[in-house]
C-alpha cells in the first residue's frame, strides 16, 4: 500500500450557520486525517468549529460529530488526535461545521494511493 502525504484540502471557508463535506473516501481508498487546522475569520466574535465523522448514506448530526470547539476571535487551533482519524468504505465522509462566524479550515493527513 502507497500513501499520498500531506494536505487533503485546500483552505474550505464555512460560512456561519453551515456544514459542508470536505473529504469523502472513493473506490475504498483509505483517508487519514492527522490533524485539523480551523481560523475564525471574525473580529467579534467567539466562533464555533465542529468536526463530524460521517458514515456512508449517514447526514451531520451530533450523533457523529467528534469535535465542537469554541474559538477566540482570529483565533488559529490545531486539531490533533493521538492516531490519525481513518476513514474506509467508499462515501465515508468528514464533515466540517461552524456555528455563529466563518471559520476556515485545512484538512491535513495521508491517502492511499
């Protein structure tokens, strides 16, 4: 098995109030995300991050949500488990989300090749 390392996204701006797809497993290529970077773009405000494992045919909802962190304005945090979260059937999917102001985020980690 080969891997592809390094960024698995670019910068993904979420709006406030929205949650969008960012990674999604094709053709049973395993994904492993290493670690999560999240900005709060307000000046304001204390936005909020949320991070979502969502299985295939699953939605976004708190019943697969695994991070929801609350950020100082222009605040910048590192996201990072102990093992790399892995995604593995085909249309698995990782979920960002935000709350009250737009966060930007990168999704960092290895994919097979």
């Amino acid at each position: 098995m080969s891997l592809e390392r390094g960024r698995l996204s670019t910068v993904v701006q979420v709006a406030a109030g929205s949650t969008t797809s960012v990674i999604t497993v094709a053709n049973n290529k395993k994904v492993y995300i290493k670690s999560i970077i999240a900005h709060g773009v307000g000046i304001n405000t204390f936005p909020t991050a949320q991070v979502y494992y969502v299985p295939n045919g699953s939605s976004a909802d708190e019943s697969n949500r695994i991070f929801d962190v609350t950020l100082s304005a222009k605040e910048t945090v590192l996201l990072e488990p102990s093992y790399p979260i892995v995604l593995t059937e085909t249309g698995d999917k990782l979920f960002v989300g935000v709350g009250n102001s737009a966060i930007n985020f990168i999704i960092m980690g290895d994919k097979e090749a």
